[in-house]
C-alpha cells in the first residue's frame, strides 16, 4: 500500500511517502536527497511500513527560511512526521546525513525509537574525516542537477563499484534540493556532533559501514559501536556510501537480521 501526501508538521508542509504494511520503519535520506531515492529500500525492506519524508528544502517540501535548520530541529522534525502520522514510536534507519538526524531523534526522543540504524554515517565534529575530494564534492548539490558531474564524481564520492543506475538519475534529477536548503543542511552537519552523548544513547542500534567509503571511513563506526552501549557493527567488504542505493545484499541482510523482518521481507 502506498500513501503519499503533505502533513502540517511543526508549521511547514512537510511531503510525507509511505510504502507496505508492518511495524513502521523511518527512513531519514542523505543530504540533499528526496524520498524518490528510497525507492529501492523500500522494495528491499517490503515487510515494514517505511516511512520517509523530504527536508524541508528537498524533494517536494519547500524552503523554510523561518525554520531552524539545526541538527536538533530535524530531529524534533522526523519526531513530528511520526506524531502527523498518529505513531508512539517506530524503527529508525538514517543513511549517512540521516544516520546524524537519527542519532539526534534516538537522543532527544529515546521513547520515540526502537531499534536503531545507523548506515555509511559520522558523529560530527571529532570523527575521522572523509577523503578531500570526496568531501569536496558535497560542497555542491550539482550531481543532483547533472548527471555527466555525478558520474564523473561518483567513483572518488562514493567508492566501491559505485556507478549509478538510470533510475538513481531521474530520482535525483526529478527533484533536486532547493540550493539554500542544500546549504543549511551542509551548516547543519558542519558544526554538529553526538561524541559526547553517544553513550546515553539507550536503543539497540545496527552500525552498517562500506569498508572502501571515502565520505565515511570505516573507522568512524568502530568508534560509535564502542561507544553506544547496545550497538553491532557490520563492515560490508568492498562497499562504499551508496552500499544502500545500490542494493548490497550483505547491507540488507544485516538490517532485515537484526530487525527481525517478516519473511517477507527477505524475498522482496
């Protein structure tokens, strides 16, 4: 079942895209990204209700220059989209700039978070950081607009066999970010971390790293596995930040796993 639509969250219009019938499952998207792109996780994860919604800035969900743009207010934002939808609490599972907002919802929020999941993400300022180029890279939301830039960007961003596929393009193109949303989420992250507070983080928590990802070393999810008190890591061999996007077996597995998916959701 899908059920895609605005909600009045906090005051914004906040687009909102569900997919399949389960316990709930939030997906909060990397930056600039749009709930297009999560398309083939929730393929992969059919036996949850996924839940995504586009930042304010992104995909379908307008600029809020009045809102705080802060990792704090996106995280009362995502608590929000699950209150818009009548829901007490819910998995959550945040992909590298939504693996911080996640870290902060499973931190201002404990009630609100199951199980948490953390994929290709950082604890902020203090974490080892990615490769220049990659970081380079992001300075700019322009692989949403061309898609010559993106593959041309793509194998030092992303690392792995990262090549994207003719539906990522269109996801990416069909709704680019706003430029100045794409900016306040780059503030956002920039000066933001979770180092000192990662171990009240209270969740059983997944850690799910690409051993070659250049934007998010691998060793930053030692770090937060040793941290976080009920955290697993998983390091999927020769992945890198799209292991998610891509489809990787071994990411999903891990995820379905400790989820404790329906089966149906493994043959999805």
């Amino acid at each position: 079942m899908t059920r895609d639509g605005y909600h009045r969250v906090l005051g914004r219009q906040i687009w909102i895209s569900q997919r399949g019938d389960g316990p709930p499952l939030l997906l909060l998207m990397g930056i600039g990204g749009n709930t297009a792109m999560w398309r083939p996780a929730a393929r992969r994860l059919a036996g949850f209700s996924t839940i995504a919604f586009d930042m304010p800035g992104t995909g379908r969900s307008p600029l809020a220059c009045a809102f705080p743009s802060g990792m704090s207010s996106l995280a009362d934002l995502a608590a929000g989209v699950l209150d818009s939808l009548g829901i007490e609490q819910a998995h959550v599972l945040g992909y590298s700039f939504g693996g911080a907002v996640a870290q902060e919802l499973a931190y201002r929020h404990p009630r609100r978070v199951d199980r948490l999941v953390l994929v290709a993400t950082t604890f902020g300022v203090g974490a080892k950081p990615g490769s220049p180029l990659a970081i380079a890279s992001l300075m700019t939301p322009l692989r949403y607009y061309s898609p010559r830039f993106l593959r041309m960007v793509a194998p030092f961003t992303f690392g792995g066999d990262s090549s994207p596929t003719d539906e990522e393009l269109l996801d990416r193109r069909q709704r680019p970010p706003n430029v100045l949303g794409y900016m306040q989420q780059l503030g956002a992250i920039g000066t933001w971390t979770s180092w000192p507070w990662l171990g009240r983080l209270p969740q059983p928590t997944l850690i799910v790293m690409g051993a070659e990802d250049p934007l998010a070393p691998v060793a930053n999810g030692h770090y937060m596995a040793a941290r976080i008190p009920r955290a697993q890591l998983v390091v999927v061999p020769r992945a890198g930040h799209l292991l998610l996007l891509e489809g990787n077996e071994r990411a999903y597995a891990a995820i379905d796993q400790f989820l404790e998916a329906p089966c149906s959701s493994r043959s999805a």
